[in-house]
C-alpha cells in the first residue's frame, strides 16, 4: 500500500501545476454567449498546449494519460478553480465513446473537432416518457436509402443550443425487445427538423434544453456500432460520464466544505456563540469532513482495484450516488448555519444557488434509486426487481 | 499511488481468513460467547503459532516487528470471524509498552508476549470519571501505589500484567499476581458475550509508572481506535453478506424478498457504509506507518464512520432477517452486539468527530 505519488506521477502534477498558474483564466464572464466564447477559448488553449483529452491515446491527439494521471489532472483542474470547457459531453461522453465503438473513418472524423472545441457535443438520450427507463425510448428511426429519418422529443439536453452534433439514442426496431431495438447515431444538429428549447430550471438558469426533433435526416454512416447495438454503446456512454466525474467531484466537495467552514466561523450558532462552536454543527461539518474523505478515498480505491484486476471494484460504482448525498446535506447545512439569511437568495458564497442546485445531484446522470438497483443487482447479485 | 494490499500483506489476510474460518465456525464462537473464560488454551497456542501476539513486538524481542496495517487485516478477519480471543487485550498492552514501556519493562515483557507466554491488557475508564479515554483522574500515591476501580477492562482474568491509565496522560504497569490482596477482579456482564470485560478494583497496588510519552502514546491509542475499526469493517461486512444471502432465498409474496426495493436498497447502502469504513481504516493504518502527521485525525475519522456504520449495518442486516434475525438462536445478534460495544470503546462516534473538527482548526 502506497498512497503518495510516484515521482512519475508528482512530475505530471508539478507541470500542470506550473502550467495552469501562468495560464488559468480566471472567472468567466456573465451572459451565455460571452460565457461560452470564454470556455471555448479556453479549450482551445488547453488543446494547443496537450491538455485535453489528457486520457485519449495519443494517435487521437490525447496525452495517453495512466488513470493515476487522470485522476491527478481531474483533481488539479477543480483545485485551480479553473473555469469549464465548452465541450464537456464531448471530452468526457462522445469522444471515449467514438474511441470505443467508433470505426476508424468516425474517429479521424469527429476526435479532432471535440478536442479543439470547433464542434460542441450533447446528449440525446432521457425523453419525457423514458428518464430512468432509458431503454423505452419512443424517438423513431425509420431508414431510407442511405438515409435515416428521426422523429421524437429529448429531454434535459445540455449545451444542446451550441452543440454541433447530438450523441442520439432512438428506436430502429419497435417489433425487437426494448433493449435489442435502439441504435444509436449522431445527429447534426444544424438542421431545421431540430428545435431547441431551454428549459428552465429551479435555480432559474437555463443548463437544460429540450429537443424537438421533425424528420431529422441523419447518413447511415452517423451510426456508432452497429444498428440494434444502441443500447450496449449508450451504456458505454454513460459509464465515462460516471467514472471520469469521481475525482473532481470529490475535490468540488472539499473546497466547498472549507468554504463553508469558513462562512460557519463567520456565523452565530444556536446559543449565540460562534457557529464552529454550537456542538451540533460540529458534529455535522466533522461528519462532512469524514463523508468527504470517504469519497476522495473510495475514488483511489476504484483506481487501483481497476489497476490491478482491469476492471473497477465494487467502490467504484457507488462513488455518484455517495457524491449526491454528502453535497446535498453539505449545502443543507450552509442553509441552518445561514440563519435567517436563508431566506434571502443573495450571499456572498452563493449557498442559495447551491442548495437549489443540488437538488438535482440525485437525479442527473442516473438516480439514486436507479445506482442502489445496479449495486443491488450487479455488486451484491440480488435478484432484479422485475 | 497504490491504495492496496502487498503481496505479503495479502498472504497474512489470505492465511487468517482460512485460519479462523476453519477454527472459529459460528458454533465454537457460539460455544466460547457462552463460556466463562472466553477462549482455551489451544486456541491461544494456534495464535501465537502464527506470531500474531507480537506483529508490532520489534524482531529483538522475537516478535514479526512489522506493522499498523498487518494489524488492521487480522483485526479485519477477526471481526469477521467473530473470534472471542484475548488477541485484541494482549495488542493494546503490547502497543502501549511498544510505545512508552520503560527500558526494564519491555525487557521484562515483550518477549514473553510476543512468545505467547503472557498476555496483558489496558484499563482505561474510571469508574466516576468522565467516558472519553483520556478523561482518567487516577494518581498513585506518594509511595507509589495506586488505588483506583476501573471497568470494562477486556480479558483482565487471564491478563499477567495490566497497563493502568492515569491523569495528565500518564500510564502505570501492574503485575496480575492472584494472590495480591491489592488487586480484585469481577467479571462484568457485557453486551457483547464474545469479549469479556471485568471491573478491577486496586487498592494500595504497587505499580510502575511507564515513561512520560505522549506522542508515542497517542499513536498506540490511535492504532487500538483503528483495530476496533477495522474489527468493525469484518464484523459488518459478515452481516451484509448474511443479510444478502438471506434476501435471495427467503420467499414472501412469491418472489425472494431481496426483489423488493424496499430490502435491496438497505443492502446497497450497507455496501456503501461498508466499504466507506475499509477506506477509512485502510488509510488511516497506512499513515500510521508512514505519514504520522495525518494519522490522528485518520484514526478518528476511521472510528468515528466504522462506528456508526457498523452498528447501522447490523441492525439493517437484523430488519432483512426479520423475526428470525431477532432470536437467539441466529447467529446476527452476536454481531450486532460486538459492533455497538465497539462503538462505545476507546471514544465514541461523537467523541471522535469532535476531535476531527478539532485538528481540522473548526
């Protein structure tokens, strides 16, 4: 057991480390538009210096990073408080996926365009009849000629308003079983059968969109794998989204804990004396303390299991919904130390939107009830609910 | 960056996992919980066959001198087992000389314990004072002998020596001879059958102040709270995979109730609260051995979350068995009952969490 970093790995670190000082842009500005030219510009600044992609294999213009690498660039990235880049579903989601089940015509096509921020991808995949039930998807694919044609809605459809192509799971085959009939395409978006519309969130912001899809045209050569493979590739899809976010989550979750410390320090407790010091809200943020380091510590776990065995233990699939959970009752408490101001929406560290937000951690990128299923069933080998 | 086991480390928790699952069937468990003493004399011979008694006695004393984290697996596969053994006692009494015995002490003691000829024991909660292990108001007199009721001293009958925790931190060696008139024992009745707790009464005993040391006996402390820990890890990680097999052959309403989301979803989260406290306990036994600056704070959080979680996933485990689960002929409440009183022993969840917010400067 060996839980420093090897000089290899310390060496990775130290150069982002130098790199991201002299080159982190700071905050972005306000207003979507000025908001994404600013996370583009930023991506293509990473791309130019052979930072992104950084667990791609290098014949596809990654750094072919080990997953110990990976881990650190993710951890760095989010403790240099660096902005985000404009094509987060491409890096994390489309690109890994086109690298898996891609053919080699796709992977020339389409890695460089994700990589440099020039094509902006989204996800296609919840509707309104089908969230956790992916695969009931109504959207239809009926082929013609060379040609598929598409019809359907999609729901909760980020970046869909700047994305280029739409990673789009649809039904190719209503008479086969619900699983074997979904293929999945990839759908310019830059088509007038494609409506977009954001939708409006609790927080009030717009991250979400739905789409309306017409009588998309879509080349039969826009298909990844094979046609009736859909579901097999959606899931790859969906295992990069939660096994690339654990390391920078989890250092998300420690410096929004020191924050809130911080602000608890500044605040009063229920018997007037300072809030680090009402034994309750000790107990909680030493409680939060201890959550937190049980994620960075389950994420290096998952790391090494794959390591050594090639695939990830049982830690691994655990660590989202884990996530979900800490980060909820971490903004939960800023809420009580807050007091009275917890009725207000402004403050200066912006708990309010934080407390609002994360309400969806336990919804986005599978539910909660949706990951206790695949740990019950996959993991412990319980019988399946149906 | 490594978060796993040597090839050594594996073969010790291989070895004691078959070890103690061909010696420590439920029923011997059952059969020793039962038994006044606790253990046979056979049983300790096997352990100490297998060096156990002195992993952390230096090689010079004849012990295996390695380290917090071979610790920690055999406590791990203890719990697991559930084995009633004065393992545990002997260990604190060996980390405490380890850490502060005098010169004379350890010459006198670490050898015999790490060759299975002694055992020992720490005494820690006053019988009036308060209930966190550094809280003893105890002081020997002025011709150095001490009078004092301790209780739920672990394995004080069969213990040839006992390490007696005092005020300001200071500790006090005293030689277990039947016949000292200064010294009484009364077995206490526990919650847990399968450790056995007594109250030792000492009045006027003379005793052997050990060395004024506090870091290093900080450090003994802060590897027991990581054995309780890690027995705790074993312990529910034995209820989870009962409670699971359980689920899977117990039928109502014509489908295995470990279909109903309702009893799957306990199990998952016993996977999570699981396999949180191996994280912590792991980690906090790796910087024990090499990173001394986080280990406190490592040691308490480890206690604090296996605490918790090992008294949540027993009970949890016990809801999944249902009426069954609450008779004494299952072998869960054994297990249930070691995790609780774990929880309560050498700090509380609550005790250790404020210590976590303490070193973190809250």
């Amino acid at each position: 057991m060996d839980l420093t970093l090897s000089p290899g790995e310390e060496a990775f670190r130290d150069e982002l480390r130098a790199w991201l000082a002299e080159n982190n842009p700071g905050r972005e500005p306000a207003g979507d538009e000025a908001a994404f030219e600013f996370r583009r510009s930023w991506q293509r600044k990473l791309h130019d210096a052979g930072w992104a992609g950084v667990s791609w294999p290098k014949e596809y213009g990654g750094r072919g990073a080990t997953l110990v690498e990976q881990a650190i660039f993710n951890e760095e990235m989010v403790r240099a408080r660096t902005p985000s880049v404009a094509n987060v579903l491409g890096l994390a989601m489309g690109g890994p996926t086109v690298i898996a089940h891609g053919t080699e015509e796709q992977r020339k096509r389409y890695l460089p365009a994700i990589l440099s921020a020039e094509e902006i991808w989204c996800q296609g995949f919840s509707e309104p009849g089908a969230g956790s039930d992916l695969a009931s998807v109504k959207t239809r694919a009926v082929r013609q000629g060379d040609e598929w044609v598409v019809t359907g809605q999609k729901v909760w459809t980020t970046f869909a308003h700047h994305a280029k192509w739409c990673m789009l799971v649809a039904r190719t085959n209503p008479d086969a079983p619900k699983h074997k009939g979904l293929t999945y395409f990839l759908m310019d978006m830059e088509q007038d059968a494609v409506q977009v519309r954001p939708l409006r969130q609790i927080t009030g912001e717009s991250e979400f969109n739905e789409l309306f899809i017409e009588e998309a045209r879509i080349p039969h050569e826009n298909i990844v794998g094979a046609e009736g493979e859909g579901w097999a590739v959606a899931i790859t899809t969906l295992m990069h989204e939660r096994a690339t976010l654990a390391f920078g989550l989890q250092v998300s979750v420690q410096i929004a804990l020191r924050e809130l410390i911080e602000s608890a320090h500044q605040a009063r407790g229920l018997n007037g004396a300072v809030a680090t010091e009402d034994p309750v809200i000790r107990q909680r943020l030493a409680q939060l303390m201890i959550e937190s380091e049980v994620l960075r510590l389950n994420a290096y776990r998952g790391l090494s299991a794959i390591m050594r065995s090639g695939v990830p233990g049982p830690e691994g699939s655990l660590g989202k919904w884990h996530w979900s959970e800490v980060n909820q009752s971490l903004t939960e408490l800023a809420m009580e130390i807050a007091g009275p101001r917890a009725m207000l929406s402004e403050s200066e560290q912006n708990w309010s939107y934080r407390f609002l937000r994360a309400r969806a951690n336990s919804i986005e990128g599978g539910t909660t009830e949706i990951l206790k299923n695949i740990v019950a069933e996959r993991v412990l080998g319980l019988p399946r609910m149906r | 960056m490594n978060f796993g086991f040597t090839d050594d480390q594996q073969a010790i928790k291989r070895t004691a996992h078959e070890f103690l699952e061909a010696r420590y069937p439920a029923a011997t468990v059952r059969r020793l919980a039962e038994d006044e003493r606790g253990f046979t004399d056979e049983q300790w011979a096997e352990l100490v066959e297998l060096g156990w008694p002195g992993v952390i006695v230096p090689e010079e004393a004849d012990g295996l001198g390695l380290g917090a984290v071979e610790l920690v697996v055999i406590a791990e596969e203890m719990g697991y087992a559930l084995a009633p053994s004065p393992w545990f006692s002997t260990t604190c009494a060996a980390l405490m000389l380890v850490a502060a015995g005098t010169e004379e002490q350890r010459e006198r003691w670490l050898g015999p314990l790490a060759r299975g000829e002694a055992r020992g024991t720490l005494a820690v909660w006053d019988e009036k004072a308060g209930w966190a292990p550094d809280h003893s108001e105890v002081e020997p007199d002025s011709d150095g002998k001490l009078s004092c009721v301790k209780i739920a001293v672990p394995d004080a009958a069969g213990a040839d020596f006992l390490i007696i925790s005092g005020a300001d931190g200071r500790h006090y060696l005293v030689e277990h001879d039947v016949s000292d008139p200064g010294i009484t024992l009364v077995a206490e009745p526990a919650i847990d059958p399968t450790r056995k707790l007594f109250r030792v009464e000492l009045s006027g005993a003379q005793v052997q102040p050990l060395e004024v040391a506090p870091e290093a006996i900080a450090r003994a402390y802060a590897t027991i709270v990581t054995l309780l820990a890690a027995e705790n890890v074993g312990a529910a990680q034995r209820a989870m995979e009962m409670a699971v097999t359980y689920a899977k052959d117990r039928t109502q309403f014509e489908r295995p109730i470990g279909a109903y989301q309702a009893v799957s979803h306990r199990c998952a989260q016993m996977l999570l609260e699981v396999e949180g406290s191996r994280s912590l306990c792991y980690w906090a036994a790796w910087a024990l051995d090499n990173e001394p600056e986080t280990a406190p704070r490592a040691a308490s959080m480890a206690k604090a979350y296996a605490g918790d979680a090992g008294f949540r996933v027993t009970a949890s485990a016990l809801q999944v068995h249902g009426g069954i689960g609450f008779t004494y002929e299952h072998d869960l409440h054994f297990f249930l009952k070691r995790t609780h009183a774990n929880a309560h022993a050498f700090g509380d969840s609550r005790w250790h969490r404020d210590r976590v917010a303490d070193l973190a400067g809250v």
